[in-house]
C-alpha cells in the first residue's frame, strides 16, 4: 500500500465515522468525547448533529518525493483498524501481568518514596503553616497550574474523590497532594489518597491504644464509607501511615535542630532535667542518677513462616531509643557461659522442645560464682522462655534502661536468645560513656551482675566511676539474707525510697504492642515500638511533677509515723543510734558466715554415714543368712533324692536359689562397705571404729540431722520464692490467656509442693534437740516468711543471743533504715524540684527565642516549632502549679527558685522570684499558677484526682487478672 493510497484510506474512514457519529444521541456523543480526553460538551450541543469532529491533520510520510514508492500490505484489514482505534483514542484492554517479586516491588516502592521525601517534608510544612494563615488572592494566582481528580479516604468528610490543583510550581503529583492536605499511596502517579487528618486521627488513637491495629482501622473506615471490608485496603493504608511517620520523623527532626535539640545523646541527657538537670550549689547526692536495667520477652517478632520469605527488608535506624546492634555485639564475648546450652531447631523441623543457640556467650550472673544462692534463685525463678528461645522467632524480646522517673534511656532487641550478658553491658557501657559521676543501676540480679561487670572490660571504668548494681525491692527478696544485707535498696545508703522496679511498670504496659508486632515486619516492629516509647516518654514528663510531689509526701509521712514509732521503740529497748549502727554491722557479719561448714565436718558426716551404711548393711545380711538356715529341715541328715517327682523338685531349687542369691548380694554389700570404711579409717587417722555411744559420733548425727532441717528449710524456700514470682504477674497488665492459665495451674501445683515442704520441714524441725520452730501454711504462703528464713537457719542457737535478732530488735532496725532511707528522699525530691523547675525558665527562654527568629524569618516552620513549643508550655504550667503546691506542704525544706545550669552561662532574662510568674503563649500571658485565692482544700482535692488520673483503665485489668487468677486456683 503507498502513502497515497494509505491518505484515501484515512479519508474514506473519516467520512464514514462521521456519518456514524450523525446517528449517535447527545449522550453518546457526550460519552464518546469524554472518552477521547475532550472538554466536557455544553449542554446545548449535546445533541443529535451538534458535535462538530474537527478534521485530523496528517502527514503523509515522505511527501510527494515519496509517492513512488509501493507499500504493499498483507491484504488483510490490520492497518485499516489500527487507524481507526488511534483516531478515536482506542488501546487495546490487556491485564499487565508483573513478573517482580514482592522483595523487588517493596524496594522499588521505597526508593520512589525515598527520592521524593525531602519534598514532601517541606510541603508538608507549608501545609502546617499555611492551614494557620488565610492564603491571600495573590498567592492563590501564583499557584495556578492544571487540576486532576482523584480517588480519596477522609473520615471526617467522608468524600469518594476530590480535585487536586497541582501548582506550575509542584515537582509532582504527590506533593500536590500533600499540599492540598493528602498523602498519596503511591509515589508516581497515585490513584488513591488518605487524608493527613485521617491518618493523624490513626496515629493519635494508637498512641494512647497501642494494641490498636491497622486492620481494625482500615474495617471502621470501610464501615464508615458502607464498603465491605477487603485485604488490600489494611495494606494500602499501612504503607501509607509508615510514609506518614516518616513525614513527622523528619519534620520533627527539622524542629528539634531549630530548638538546638540535634546533638549527639540530647535526648538522653536532657529528657529528663530531674535526673540530668545538674545545677551549681545544690547538696551533694551520694548517686548522682539512679537507672533500672531488665529484659521483657513479650514483645517477640516471629522470623518467618516455613519456606516462605521476607519481602520488607527495610530497616529503622532513624531511632535514637535503639543502640546499634554492632555495638551490642561487640559485647558478646565479655563473659564466657558457665552451662552448656541447648541447640536450636531449625526452622521448620517439627521436633518439639528444641530451644535456644548453643553458643558461649554467658547470661548475666556468669561474671558471679556459679553457687551463689541469688544465681540460683533467679535462674530457678525465672520463666522457661527466658532460659531458652524457640528459632521461630528472630527477635526474642526487649532489653531496656530507664531512670527512675519512668523515662527510657536506650533499647535493644534480644535477637534469637534469651537474657545473655552483652544486652545490660552494652547498656553499662553507654551509660559510663555518657553519663558522669556514680551512678546506681538496678538489676533483677544486680548482685551478681556487679562481678559480671568487673570481669569485663568495663571493670576499670566501673570502679573509677565508684558505681554499682544493686537488686530491685521486689526481686531483692529472693535473695539470699547474707545478699539482702547488702545490696538490697532499703540497705543501700542513698537510694531514698526508690524501689528499682520501674521497668516491670513501664512492660506492664507496653505489652500491649506484642499483639501489633508479632507478625510485623522488622522495620514496623521498631517504628511500633519507637513511636510508643516516644509517647510514653511524654507523659513520664507530664507526671513528673506528681511524682515529685507524691514521693515527698510519702517520706514525710514516713518521717511523722515511722520516726514517732521509732523513738518510742528505742526508748522501750534503751538503745542509741550508735547501737542501731552496730547492730547492722554484726548482722552483716554474721550472715556471711552463716551456713559454712568446716571442711573436717564433711568429712565426719561421710564417715558417719558410711558407719550407718555399714551396720544396716550388716544387720540386712544377718537376716537374710537367718532366712536361708531357716529353710532347712529340722530332721535334717545328709542328701536325699527327692521323691515327689521333677516339678516339686524346680520349685524347692528355684525358692532355694532366690535367698541364696539374696545372701550372697547381702555378703558382698557388707563386704565392700567394710572396705571402703578401712580406707577412710585410715585416711582420717581414726584409731579406734566410732561407736554410737562415743561423742564424737553423737557429735556427728546431730549435725546430720541440722543438714537434713537444712535441706528441708532450703527447698521451702524455693518453693516460696518461685510461687511469689508467679503471683507478681498478677500486677501486671495485658497477661495473655494462656499464660494465666499456665501461671493458675502452675500455683496449684506449686501450693500442694508448699504443703509438702512444710510438712517435711516441720517433721525435720521436730527432730532437732532442741526442736526448731514449726511453720504454717499461711506463714509460708505470705513474702514475709522469707525473712524469717535465715534466722530459722540458724541451728547453734547464739544467734537468739543478740538483741538485733529479737523481734524487737529487728523491727526497730527495720524502721531506721526506712527512717533513713525517707530522710534520704527529701533531700532528693528538694535537688529534683528546683531542677526542673530551673529548666522550665530555660526552656522558656529558648522557645522565645526561637520563635521570635523564625517569625521574624517568615519560616514555615514558624508553626510546627510553635505547636511543640505551646504543647511544652502547657505542660510545664501544670509542673509549675505542682511545685508551688509542693512548696506549701508541711515540712516542706526544699528552695524552689531559678538555678544555673552546670556549664551554662546562666539566664537571659531576669530570674523570677519563684513558681508564681508567667509564661507567655503566643500574644497571651498564662500565669504559672491559678490565683492564690483558690481554696487549699480544692487544691488537695485536684492534686488527688491527678494522682490517680489515668490509672482506672489499669486498675481494673489488674483487678480482673487477679480475680481470674483466684478463681482458677479453686
């Protein structure tokens, strides 16, 4: 076919679509032209005829120069249609099939995103700004560019689609969105949109919900718009919201620059100014911060299902929660592992049990001799989980630091294992690499962690920093008393009333994310976990003032009961302070020598058992040998051919063979205890074979029999301990089904296991001379029976001797201590107080300065910097009206005025004279505090409901767990 003939072919097409197009109703040929991509039609030419086709140019190839030239087609009618199709817009309709994998769409996905996320922040910003500013007629004309219509979620106005004007300025389609308040979900040409407000409303509602999923969110917006609920749209709005955090990641980035807030650890060494706040003049503490380290295994990340792979493979570096897992690492090595450990299974093999890497990487008590009753205790006591790790799962749990005001220092994954050593000394390592001064951590097994410590590399630093670790309260009761008496927090000179336990409260409640982040990806499960902890971060501040304020009203009451009781007491006893002193020192003493024997007296014991052995073992042969004569006849003579036939005669040799046997087994037994009593007769030098009459044997069987009372005190103990391990679950929150039913069935069987314990320790106390105290259920069954446990262990009787071990004695010990500890914590809640309130002025001060530049700039980061700035304000008013309510308590020693900050070159503006001046947010000036005419009894009474603000929703869980516990123990 030649051109020529090609351009009459196109013409004689031409007419005959117009001639069809004649034929066509208005509304055909509306939807035609739309079709095409044409202006939408007026409605007064929506008509018959009234469509005016405007011809279509067209270049003939090659010109007349070419018109020579034969094309010659294969006679058939394919290029005949194909002019038609492209006259009217036609494409053929075919399914794209995408040969990629889901890994490759995933990182195509995230590089699209990855190259347009600096823009997005920055519109993102001037959406902020601009949606607090009326945008002017000028710069509505400087905005013009062309519109699209688009698909979008809104569940505040519930719209299908929207118009989008994309400004002659907008490097895409996405930013276009943004601007106009919508994240696209897709980064090139985006087909669907979800509102920024709605996903704000997603994000806020799992700030204060964690267990809150995408999937039940993605069901209310469908239930919402009337649609039935699909897979994809939990998919799509999942990718979507990981973008939206991204988003606020990096604009909050941009605002913690601006505030100064970018330097390395700031989080760390200014998130909480009670803890790091130091100002000049202000008394000494004996630790300059208190912090808790532990491990939770709740918050594990299944690695994959049998053969299938990972498709997420991004990572979340951008938290500073989290230490790097090489840094970590590097901690590996430190402790080698006392036991050998169990190999793991393999993913996908189906034998059962299999647990835990064989590896030599040591736990945290391996740095402590491996005896040590606390190593013991907390290995018995703790979960099986935690003693081994199922290879299903890659990361295993969190390890975490806080100080003692409940706000996070770092995190790190435990990662297919258990609680090993590297995880608290990478901590350790961080801490002496930011932090100075001596610091006191709180560990589960803190005693044996100190030698875990100085073992390692960190020894050195360790020691110069004159740190240490110490048990937490609760836990500090499953130690042994002669570890109790020195490392427990109520012992430890300095600790206040801190009880070191604040990781279980803070894992109370982040269990909720295990139900979000057991499936999840790597990459969601830290940005999960980041973005909670951030929260939770917020909030330990908002209370930080409270729990100021209740601590201090906690020792003062202390110091009003306690230290009245306490006079009275040492009054009663003629006891002095210097006596209460000493009577520490002793008992310190004495328990460290407490249940050492003496080398000779082992050997005694043996000696004496064997002796035992021996005579049983001979009266055992003496018998048999009686039994084996007494079956001979009494008319005995000589051998006589039996004559009742063969089968009487099998049963009499068969009868006669067995007590035969038995005497000869008799005989050898004797035989060789014999021996093994001449050797150790003449090992040990003994002349003479004891008998029961002499003293030195009496000696020995009544210290068998203490051993004996020992052993049955000891596992008492155990059992006591673990059963008050298991009942501490019940506090805590968001216990899952099945471990409360594993925790019920274990207490029923660790009750009867009490039972008999006490039944066997009263039998073994009964048979002392003279006979030890008897317990009861209820005494064993209650925390304080652990007390009682190293008295009971003394057997020599001198220990009743010293007035610090009457009950009297012991009470009012305990009671100075608390005293002590109350006088303690005064001193710090009164260095805290003027602390924070010190870096509220200073905040202050930045943020206007801060602000002030940025207006002045015109930023649009004016208003991110000042939302986060107002939100601080707020905040801080209330801490300020706390501190004045602190500072109007009876006895009350602390100074609430501005200080200076160690290294800062003081105020910039002048210092008020305490908690009663403003601050100003925005153009208005807000006092720090509600007007002095307010009633002090609605004080008391608001302070009240903030105290306890919050905690209903966790009361009652814990409620509801305890009485499901009980009720399952019937």
């Amino acid at each position: 076919m030649t051109a020529s003939r090609i351009a009459q072919a196109t013409e004689d097409a031409e007419t005959r679509i117009r001639q069809q197009m004649d034929l066509l109703s208005g509304t055909s040929l509306a939807s035609l032209n739309e079709i095409q991509g044409g202006a939408p039609m007026p409605a007064e030419d929506q008509t018959a005829g009234g469509l005016d086709v405007p011809d279509i140019p067209m270049t003939v190839v090659g010109g007349d120069g070419e018109a020579g030239m034969d094309w010659e087609d294969e006679q058939d009618e394919t290029a005949f249609n194909q002019a038609v199709r492209d006259l009217i817009g036609w494409r053929y309709r075919y399914k794209y099939k995408d040969s990629r994998t889901w890994r490759q769409r995933l990182e195509r996905l995230d590089f699209n995103w990855k190259a347009i996320l600096p823009s997005l922040v920055d519109t993102y910003i001037r959406w902020k700004h601009s949606a607090s500013q009326q945008p002017s007629p000028e710069h509505e004309a400087s905005e013009s560019g062309h519109m699209f219509q688009i698909d979008v979620l809104d569940i505040y106005t519930l719209q299908l689609n929207t118009v989008i004007q994309r400004p002659s300025t907008s490097e895409s389609d996405a930013t276009a969105l943004v601007l106009a308040g919508y994240l696209g979900t897709s980064p090139v040409k985006p087909t669907l949109a979800v509102s920024l407000r709605t996903l704000e409303l997603f994000r806020c509602l799992r700030l204060f919900k964690a267990s809150y999923s995408i999937e039940g969110f993605a069901k209310l917006l469908c239930h919402q718009y009337r649609r039935p609920y699909r897979r994809h749209y939990r998919a799509i709005l999942a990718d979507t919201f990981d973008v939206y955090l991204t988003i606020l990641r990096q604009v909050r980035n941009k605002v913690n620059a601006a505030l100064g807030r970018d330097t390395p650890n700031w989080r760390v060494l200014n998130g909480c100014p009670a803890c790091n706040y130091e100002l000049l003049d202000e008394p000494d503490l004996r630790w300059a911060r208190m912090f808790c380290l532990d491990g939770n295994n709740s918050l594990k990340r299944i690695a994959h299902v049998g053969d299938r792979q990972q498709g997420d493979m991004r990572t979340f570096d951008a938290s500073d929660y989290y230490l790097p897992k090489e840094f970590v690492d590097s901690f590996a090595g430190e402790v080698r592992s006392n036991e050998s450990r169990k190999q793991v299974v393999q993913v996908g093999s189906h034998v059962e049990g299999g647990m835990g890497t064989e590896d030599s990487e040591g736990d945290p008590t391996d740095g402590a001799p491996q005896n040590a009753p606390c190593t013991k205790n907390w290995k018995a006591a703790a979960p099986d989980s935690s003693k081994r790790m199922w290879a299903i799962f890659d990361e295993a749990g969190l390890f975490a630091s806080a100080c003692r005001h409940g706000l996070i220092l770092w995190l790190t994954d435990m990662v297919q294992s258990g609680e090993l050593a590297k995880y608290p000394l990478a901590m350790i390592a961080k801490a002496l690499e930011v932090f100075d001064g001596k610091n006191l951590v709180h560990y589960d097994i803190g005693c044996s962690f100190e030698q875990t410590i100085q073992h390692s590399r960190l020894g050195a630093a360790w020691v110069n920093s004159k740190s240490r670790s110490c048990p937490n309260a609760f836990h500090g009761y499953s130690h042994s008393y002669d570890c109790q008496s020195q490392n427990h927090p109520s012992i430890i000179e300095g600790t206040g009333l801190e009880d070191g336990e604040t990781l279980e409260r803070i894992f109370s409640s982040s269990n909720a994310l295990a139900s979000v982040t057991r499936y999840a990806s790597r990459y969601r499960r830290r940005m999960f976990i980041d973005e909670y902890f951030q929260h939770w971060d917020e909030e330990k501040y908002t209370n930080l003032s409270i729990m100021i304020y209740n601590n201090y009203v906690q020792a003062l009451d202390i110091l009003d009961h306690d230290a009245r009781a306490l006079s009275e007491a040492m009054q009663s006893a003629c006891v002095t302070f210097d006596d209460i002193a000493q009577w520490g020192v002793e008992e310190k003493t004495y328990f460290k020598t407490l249940g050492q024997e003496n080398l000779r007296d082992i050997f005694a014991i043996a000696y004496v058992e064997k002796l035992q052995e021996y005579r049983a073992a001979r009266g055992g042969a003496a018998t048999v040998n009686i039994d084996f004569l007494n079956m001979l006849p009494a008319d005995y003579s000589s051998f006589v051919v039996p004559e009742t036939g063969t089968a009487d005669y099998y049963a009499q040799a068969s009868r006669t063979q067995k007590i035969e046997a038995k005497r000869l087994y008799a005989e050898e037994r004797q035989r060789v205890l014999l021996g093994d009593l001449v050797t150790m007769e003449a090992r040990m030098e003994i002349k003479a074979r004891w008998q029961p009459s002499d003293e030195e044997y009496i000696k020995t069987v009544k210290y068998i029999g203490e051993r004996k009372y020992q052993r049955a005190l000891d596992n008492l103990q155990r059992l006591v301990v673990q059963r008050l391990f298991e009942l501490h679950k019940l506090n805590l929150s968001h216990t899952g089904y099945r471990m409360r039913t594993h925790i019920a069935k274990s207490l029923q069987a660790r009750c009867k296991a009490i039972q008999n314990a006490v039944k066997a320790y009263n039998e073994a106390a009964a048979a002392l001379d003279p006979p030890r105290p008897t317990v009861d259920w209820q005494q064993a069954s209650h925390y304080s029976f652990l007390d009682e446990v190293a008295f009971l262990q003394d057997t020599r009787g001198d220990i009743c001797k010293k007035p610090w071990a009457e009950p009297l004695g012991r009470e009012i010990l305990k009671k100075a201590r608390r005293v002590e500890r109350a006088r303690e914590e005064l001193v710090r809640c009164n260095v805290e107080a003027r602390r924070l309130y010190t870096s509220i002025l200073d905040e202050h001060d930045r943020f206007n300065v801060v602000q002030e530049e940025l207006r002045v700039q015109g930023a649009p980061l004016y208003t991110a910097v000042k939302e986060q700035c107002d939100r601080r304000r707020h905040i801080n008013l209330k801490h300020l009206e706390r501190l004045l309510r602190l500072s109007e308590l009876d006895g009350f020693t602390g100074d609430i005025s501005r200080g200076v900050r160690v290294g800062s070159a003081g105020p910039s503006s002048p210092t008020p004279s305490g908690p009663q001046s403003a601050l100003t947010l925005g153009d208005d000036a807000v006092p720090l505090v509600e007007e002095n005419t307010r009633e002090a009894a609605g004080r008391s009474e608001d302070m009240h409901e903030e105290m306890f603000d919050g905690q209903d929703d966790e009361m009652e869980e814990e409620l509801g767990g305890i009485v499901d516990y009980i009720s399952s123990l019937t």
